[in-house]
C-alpha cells in the first residue's frame, strides 16, 4: 500500500508542478492580453486550468 500510495503521490507532485508551470505561462501571456483587450484574459486562463 506505501509504495503505491508514494508513486501516486510523486504523480500527483509531476502532475501539480506540470500544471502550475503551463498556468503561469499562460497568466503571463494573459497578463500581457488583458492591457489590449480584457476580455480574452479571462478566457485564456480558464482554458488552462
């Protein structure tokens, strides 16, 4: 039971640490969208999480 329990876990680290790298850069880029156009800002950042 540990040792699946320490694999998913790793899994879940990869998996939140992939997520939250793809999120910022996709903030930033939304970031920078928002000073043109806000309404795209919303969406872009919805559409990675």
């Amino acid at each position: 039971m540990s040792a699946d329990t320490s694999a998913d876990e790793k899994s879940a680290m990869r998996a939140r640490s992939a997520v939250t790298t793809l999120g910022e850069s996709d903030y930033r880029r939304a970031a920078k969208t928002a000073t043109a156009s806000p309404k795209t800002a919303p969406v872009t950042v919805h559409s990675a999480a």
